[in-house]
C-alpha cells in the first residue's frame, strides 16, 4: 500500500500470479506498477479463485481507510484471475473438460455456441467486479489478463501429453489449446462491451491482455525456458522480470491505441485474425 498522502495509481486483484505466497518474490503486475512509475495497492489472494475478487475489492476499501492513501484520478485496476478456476474445473473433471474443449475447437466459431461454464463463471466475476470498482471507487480503467494457456507454461506442457497418450489427440491438441485461449479471451471481451453499455467509460480505459502470448514471447527470449518457471505453474523471479518486461511493451501499445473498448493482445502468434474487434 502507498504511504500516506501519496496517491495508489495500480489496484492489483486476483490470484498467485499477481501476489506471491512468497514474500520475497515481486510478481510481474507489481513490476509493471514500478515500470510506469505507479504507485500500487495489492490485495490478490494466492490460491484464491475469481469469487474472491468481490472479497479482495473490500479488504482494498479498508485498507485504503485505514491507511489514508487516496487513489489516484486516473488509477487503473489490473485482474488476474481464472486460473486456479480453471484447475478445479480440470481436477475436478478432466476428461469431461477435455471432450468439452475439444468440441470448443472442432465446432465452434463463437464463444456463444459449445459454452465452457468455467469460463462464463470467472467473467461474470471480473464483470462484478468492474462494476463495482465503478460505482463504488470511480475506477474505469481496467486491464483485465488473460489465462496463460499456452504449452510454454510447463503444467500446460504436461496435460498436452496427456492428450497425445491417451485421448489420440496429438495432432490437434495445441490448436485445441489456441482455441481455449482464444475463447477465453474473447468472452472477457464480450463482457467489456456489456460493461460499456451500462457504465460510462468514456473517461477510461478497458484492455485486454493476452499473457499467454506474452510467456511464448518471454519463453523464446530466454536462454533457458526453464530459468523461468519455480515450478509447473508459477513463474521465478526471472520470469516475472521478463513478462513485466513483455507486459509494459504491450501495455504502451494498447494504451496509445485508446478508442476501442476492447482490444484483444498484439502480436500474437496464433488465430490473430480471432482478436479482431
């Protein structure tokens, strides 16, 4: 939290990625703060899931009266969330969810046809939350990140495995992997064009963040893929360093290019002609 009488410009929310359980390790959301020159307010929850962002948004209300620190006019809340979702939804029922995603990419044209319920339950939380940012704080810049669905990620590398061994999927599975992002990305998008329907954004931003094509950046930058992951899952200091580095480059892009309401990553190497809005 910013000190006392020093306005907090960066309102963190959401999971491990965005707050370690280690409180030595600075994630790449922090980074990005201290890049732009920000002032940040953290509450993410490690572990937690996008049902804890309405709990997060009232723990920053106290802790914001609590220490005095005043928001700045032009802040921006940043959302990481989803991904300990989406583990459930995967632990909980893998096969189910794999025949799910599958259809996803063999049928479907639209994230409204072949609906993944994971997906539709973490947006209708990030749009609660945007909501009541707006009507509670004044917040209307919102960067909202995507899932780090890519086979860059080592954990996401092993389930491909699983594909290729006992679903007979290899040769499709990376394209069945794109088009979860690509969805997932999308219906957060679609949820920003509701939100600019019923709260004025005129003043503001909403940007969309496509991190699993910023990891594949980051991955193919790095000497070693494995110097940035601490485990299957979350990133090492290393690798936060980098995609705070790949983040704010995408962040100057998709700020100078202000006007749309959603924009759906840049650069990215798969199904580009899916992140046109």
């Amino acid at each position: 939290m910013a000190a006392r009488g020093d306005p907090v410009r960066m309102l963190i929310f959401g999971d491990s990625w965005a707050r370690s359980p280690h409180g030595h390790l600075r994630t790449w959301p922090e980074l990005l703060a201290d890049q732009l020159g920000w002032a940040c307010a953290n509450v993410a929850i490690p572990g937690g899931d996008s049902n804890k962002l309405g709990m997060q948004l009232d723990m920053l209300q106290s802790m914001l009266a609590d220490s005095g620190a005043m928001i700045h006019e032009d802040a921006f809340a940043l959302i990481h969330a989803g991904g300990n979702d989406l583990m459930r939804a995967i632990s909980g029922d893998f096969l189910g969810f794999a025949g799910i995603a599958s259809c996803n990419a063999a049928c479907c044209l639209s994230p409204c046809c072949c609906r993944i319920g994971v997906f539709d339950e973490v947006a209708d939380n990030v749009e609660e939350l945007m909501i009541r940012l707006d009507e509670d704080l004044g917040i209307r810049n919102i960067i909202v990140v995507g899932l780090p669905l890519t086979p860059s990620l080592p954990f996401i590398a092993q389930l491909i495995k699983i594909f290729e061994t006992r679903l007979c999927l290899g040769c499709v599975a990376n394209y069945v992997l794109r088009r979860l992002n690509s969805t997932y990305n999308r219906v957060l998008a679609r949820r920003f064009q509701r939100y600019h329907k019923f709260c004025d954004t005129s003043a503001g931003m909403t940007l969309m963040m496509d991190e699993a094509a910023a990891i594949d950046a980051c991955s193919k930058n790095q000497e070693s893929g494995a110097a940035m992951w601490n485990d299957g899952i979350h990133p090492t200091q290393a690798g936060h360093e980098a995609l705070a580095e790949e983040m704010y480059a995408r962040f100057q892009v998709l700020s100078d290019s202000h006007g749309l309401a959603s924009m759906l990553d840049l650069g990215t190497e798969s199904e580009d002609e899916d992140y046109q809005e």
